[in-house]
C-alpha cells in the first residue's frame, strides 16, 4: 500500500481528537482520516457486541476510503473488538490500551496505579489485565466514571457542574495513595486540568495518546509505510453528528481549522 494513504483514526465521539492532536505533533507529514460516531456517543454504558457493530461500520467506511492504518483512538472500543478487528482487516490497527499501560507502568515509583474509564472499559478489567500482564505485582485500582464523556461532548469542561462531578467520582481514588493514573477514556485528557487539580501534584496522569500515536510511528517504519516527502498534509474529519458542532468543537482544541463532513453509517 502507499505511504501517501491517509492514518484512519476513530472515536465515538471528540475523544479521538486527543489522539490526533498527537499524531499530528509526531507524524505532521501524514495525512489523517477521522471519523467521531457523535450521533451515537457515550459508548461506555452499551452492549459490547452493539459497541463492535458500531466499530466494524466504521473502520468498514475507513477501509473504503483507503487508509493505511486505523487507530481505534477508543478505550471502550479497543477493549470491545480490537482483537476481532486485527484479524478482520488486513491493515495495521492500533488500540490505545497496550500503549496506556506501558507509559503508567514507565511513570509510576510506588507501583500503585489508578485506571479511569467509561463502565464498559472498567467492566472489561483490559488495564489491569494488561498491566498485571506485564508485572503481577502492580496494585491497580478503576473506577467508571460515567458522567465525564457526556460533559466533554456537551462542551461543559469549565463549568463549576464539571468540577463537582469530577470530585465526587474521584474521592475514592484519591483515598488510595496510588501515583499514577490512567485516563482510560480518550475524552478525560480534555478535563485534564481539573482532575489534575483534584488528584494533586502528586499524581502523574497518563494520556495513553502520546504512546499510540508512538506505537503507530513504529508499525509504519518497520511495513515503510512512513509518508516522509508531504509538506502539506490533507486533513479530513467526518461525524455522524453535527457537523458545524464538530468543526466549532474540534477547531477550537486542535487550534486548526477543520473540514469536516457529515456521514451516516
């Protein structure tokens, strides 16, 4: 395949857009296919088989447009049906899961970490299996945070509503001593600054983002699919939402302007 072909990226909504954001500052050569299932978000509270029907229509949409690599930017995703989706389609496809838990278990000193996430992330126990798989000896705490995907999709981030919610799904967590933790949904680095600030100084956040879009790098230099001669990259953003919402939104935390186009799958 070419190494001109768009990265495929997805979310079921604008979490992917953290994701990237970092795929952008690593690989700014490559062209990027995204597509956020707006219309469809939260998938943390549904049926993992209905979260894999949804998965599988857009990285299908994806596979039609001709993309070199899909990353599933969607820790309920990933623990749904990246499996599945490997064995489905023919091209690379990264999850954000494996690359969160190497960077927390690379950051943290007391090897106690902490895993945020939607339910059906946290139901799935994919971070703690992954990081006990690595070391058993880690002590690993989650907890669902059900509330924080619709707050970033609702562009409620700044509100005093936000902060509340944040402290009250935390006060368990913090009571734990761990140093490190996970935000095990690609939409919690958008309240980055208030679980920061609730957590303390004392506790590394991970944004798995940075060692996906890593770990993408790496799976495109070994197939020498790297796009390296694309000084002037094409960018196309699709939603099944809103589409002025999204590009308004998404403008706005990518400090770029956006196209984006609206699709029913």
């Amino acid at each position: 395949m070419s190494s001109t072909k768009p990265i495929g990226i997805l979310d079921s909504g604008f979490g992917g857009l953290t994701v990237v954001g970092e795929v952008l500052r690593q690989l700014p050569q490559e062209n990027i296919l995204y597509v956020g299932d707006n219309a469809r978000c939260p998938y943390g509270s549904r049926p993992p088989e209905e979260v894999r029907k949804f998965l599988f229509e857009i990285m299908d949409f994806l596979v039609a447009q001709e993309v070199k690599m899909i990353i599933i930017a969607c820790n309920t995703a990933t623990a749904a049906g990246l499996e599945e989706a490997r064995h489905r389609y023919s091209i690379p496809v990264v999850g954000v899961i494996v690359p969160g838990s190497r960077a927390a278990i690379s950051s943290t000193k007391t090897g106690r970490i902490g895993v945020i996430g939607t339910e059906n992330t946290i139901n799935s126990d994919a971070y703690r299996r992954e990081l006990h798989r690595i070391n058993p000896r880690l002590f690993v705490t989650n907890q669902a945070c059900k509330p924080f995907v619709p707050i970033v999709e609702e562009d409620q981030i700044d509100t005093p509503q936000a902060r509340e919610t944040v402290e009250r799904y935390l006060a368990s967590v913090r009571e734990l001593d761990i140093d490190t933790l996970i935000l095990g949904c690609t939409h919690y680095p958008l309240l980055k600054a208030v679980i920061a600030d609730v957590m303390g100084d004392s506790v590394e956040l991970i944004n798995s983002a940075e060692e996906t879009a890593r770990e993408a790098s790496t799976v495109l230099s070994v197939k020498h699919q790297l796009n390296e001669d694309n000084p002037v990259p094409h960018h196309q953003f699709f939603t099944t939402g809103d589409a002025d919402y999204f590009r308004k939104i998404g403008s706005r935390w990518l400090h770029m302007d956006l196209d984006v186009s609206r699709i029913d799958l």
